[in-house]
C-alpha cells in the first residue's frame, strides 16, 4: 500500500483573490503556499484545499503557433506541471463537496452567517449539516455529530 505524504483537494476556481479570501478571511483557514497567480494551498488541521484558476491562455496548433482560447493548466515552468500532447486542457472537474466537522455548529454558523454565508440545514439522529457554498458554488458543509 503507498503511503502518502499529503492528500489535496483542488478546486478551480474564476477568481483565486476572491477564492482565498472567501477561505481565509471567511471560514478561518490559513494560505500555506502561493505560486504567484496559479496556485494556494488553503489549510485547516486535517486538510489542504488547493485553489487553481480557471485560466485562458495560448495552445498551440499542430504547426507549432500559438492559438488563443484554450483553457490551460497555468502552471507550465513548474517542475511538476503535467505533460500534454495537442491543445492544453485541463481536466474537466469532478463533483464535489467539502466537509468541515465543528464542535458546536450552530455557533460556527452564526459566526460565518454574519459574514454573509447562508446556510441550508438538515438534521438527522447521527448528526447535524448546514450547507453552503463558495464563491464559484463549489458545494461546502459543516456537520457536527451527536
């Protein structure tokens, strides 16, 4: 079995100011590593949360030229970048949601609902959810069990 050194969440995101804002200033993680504009690793204990841009940029014809209009990785000069063959698409993304456990949500609710988050709750016998989402409605939670 591998053993991981760290596991990522990555969200693409329209505006990754607005995005690490929404994180950092709103629900309390902290910004742990920043590659200029196209990459920030948001982390609370237990979590990272990568946030990438959606990005326009240049692809290149089969002859070589350069293209606008497709969206790229954007991120190319970094070691790690992925390799592509043809036109530089990122990967369409997955649906997804982000959990976050707190102590005492209604509390925690509260807190963030006076910075303007709205929440959708649903209760039930082994715990309870409040539901809300991020600036590009990337589906978030808290929970709280029983």
């Amino acid at each position: 079995m591998p053993e991981y050194k760290k596991a990522y969440v990555t969200i693409m995101v329209d505006d990754l100011e607005k995005s690490v804002e929404f994180y950092g200033k709103l629900l309390g993680l902290y910004e742990d590593l920043r590659f200029g504009d196209s990459w920030a690793e948001m982390t609370t204990k237990g979590l990272v949360i990568g946030l990438h841009p959606k990005k326009i940029g240049m692809q290149t014809n089969h002859n070589g030229s350069a293209s606008p209009g497709a969206a790229t990785w954007g991120h190319e000069g970094l070691s790690n970048a992925p390799k592509t063959e043809g036109p530089k698409l990122h990967p369409v993304a997955p649906a997804v949601s982000i959990g976050f456990e707190v102590e005492d949500i209604r509390k925690t609710a509260k807190e963030l609902e006076a910075k303007g988050i709205r929440f959708h709750f649903q209760e039930n016998d082994i715990n309870i959810l409040a539901f809300f989402m991020d600036p590009d409605g990337t589906p978030l939670y808290l929970t709280q069990v029983r």
